[in-house]
C-alpha cells in the first residue's frame, strides 16, 4: 500500500465513521422545546463537533490501522476480489 493510497483508505473510513458518530446521542432542538426561528426542529441543540470530531478521529485511526495491518500482511489482496480475472493479466 502507498502512502496515497493509505490516506485515501484512512479519508474513507474516517467519512464512514462520521456518519455513523454524527446521530450518536443526539438531541434535536424539538426535543429540547427550544426550537431557533428559522431552523428545522429536528437540528441539533448542541452539536458538540469538537467532541465527535475527535471521537471520529480516534475510532477511524483504529479501523484504519486494523485494515492497513489485513492489506499490508497479505493475508487478503486483490487477486481475492477478481471474479473475472483482470488483475492476475501481467
């Protein structure tokens, strides 16, 4: 795996986990009974970004380094996932 290639791996994972993160214990404007003039009642009351982006970081750098550590020992490749048998054509 290239140094790109592991920063792409590592983008996508940490999207995935953001959105997986961003609903976790979350509490919406409506539930509150304080809805702003002008937002939706389901907006967030206190979105707390700095936590969660931290929290997205953390976890991603884990799943990130789980995955690396699967591709880089070789125990799967991409031979594994041809079906029609491009890859393995020199």
């Amino acid at each position: 795996m290239t140094l790109f290639s592991g920063a792409v791996l590592y983008a996508v994972v940490w999207f995935l986990t953001l959105f997986v993160v961003l609903p976790i214990r979350l509490t919406t404007q409506g539930e509150m009974g304080n809805v702003v003039q002008g937002t939706p009642s389901s907006a967030p009351s206190d979105p707390q970004m700095r936590r969660r982006l931290g929290i997205t970081s953390a976890v991603s750098l884990v799943i990130w380094a789980i995955i690396a550590a699967i591709i880089l020992s070789g125990v799967v490749s991409v031979d594994d996932f041809d079906f029609i048998g491009r890859a393995s054509r020199g």
